[in-house]
C-alpha cells in the first residue's frame, strides 16, 4: 500500500493536529490515522480531522502513534512529494519506519467514512448530497429549495432546473439535477 502527498500538506495537516495544552508524554501515545478517500487523505488525531490532496493505492486506513510524526514537524523532509508505504507491519515515510496498524476496508466502508469525514469538516454540508457529475458534496433536495423565501442565484437557477426537468435534486455547484427515488 502506498500514498503520494505534497510534503508541505502532509506537515500543515500534522501541525494543524497538534494537540495544544497537553504534554509530549501524551501526545506520544495519541491515535494517527491515516487513509485515502476519493483523491484527499484524511489524517485524523484524537477526534480532529484535516484533509489535502493525495494519490495512490491505499485501500484502508493506517493507525500510527502521533509521537513517532512529530519529528516531521519538527524537521520538515527535503523533498517536495512523500511516499508513505505500508509494509510487514511498518509504516516507511522516506527512510522512517514506524510501527503502525493497518486496516483494510471494503469500498462500502470507505464510502461511509467519507460521508462521516464530510460531514466532520463541514458540519454546515450534512444535509448536502453527493452530486454524480462533479464528485463534490453540494447536492440538495430542490423541494426545500423551493420552499424558501429568499433563494440565492444559485438556488434560483436549480429551481429553474427542478420546473424543466423534474428532477429531485441539484448540485448547488455545477448545477447537474438529478432524480433520487425513495423506496418505504
């Protein structure tokens, strides 16, 4: 299993985590997990979550100790890319290898997680949906569009789109409408 990120990302993303007011002999022992879901890797420490950009063959989730990333921080890698591998148990960040934990997911899971992680990052998205044609989580339910008062221009142009077309719901960024079909 391997992940390409930019390195400048993956130490943001770790530093962003950093636990504040706590000393270094907790920290160490704080849960790292690391996986990759539709293009982001989403790095989580200790209940928070970040995200950024990332690549490869990582068909799960790897669990590290926090304490064993920290001299990533610390010393920032030269490289402009890293390659995390995972192999035999062990964690590889260029010439690093951490012991760590792997598991392995079926795509079902990972696509809940990555509803979970969503709705974690943006807590303001949970009523969205995830629209087909551009992959993002900005799909609504034009019915309650419909309803409000004052639309923005861009609900506006979905209303437009739920009155040609019949569809149940819209991408509030692109603009693609589509039909969900409700089963009792």
């Amino acid at each position: 299993m391997w992940l390409d990120l930019l390195t400048n990302d993956f130490v943001d993303a770790l530093n962003r985590l950093k636990p504040k007011r706590r000393g270094k002999a907790s920290i160490a022992y704080l849960d790292t997990q690391i996986s990759l879901i539709d293009g982001e890797a989403i790095i989580a420490v200790n209940g928070a979550i970040t995200n950024c950009p990332g690549t490869g063959d990582w068909r799960g989730f790897v669990c590290v100790s926090y304490g064993f990333l920290l001299p990533f921080i610390k010393v920032k890698p030269t490289t402009e890319r890293l390659r995390l591998e995972f192999e035999g148990g062990k964690l590889k960040i260029e010439t690093a290898k951490i012991t760590a934990h792997w598991s392995e997911t079926s795509p079902w899971v990972m696509h809940q997680l990555a509803e979970g992680y969503v709705k974690k990052l943006s807590p303001d998205m949970t009523n969205y949906r995830f629209c087909s044609a551009c992959g993002k989580h900005k799909g609504i339910d034009l019915q309650d569009v419909q309803n409000r008062t004052r639309p923005t221009p861009a609900e506006k142009t979905l209303i437009d789109l739920y009155k040609t077309t019949k569809a149940t719901h819209g991408c509030m960024d692109c603009g693609h409408g589509w039909i969900e079909i409700t089963l009792i």
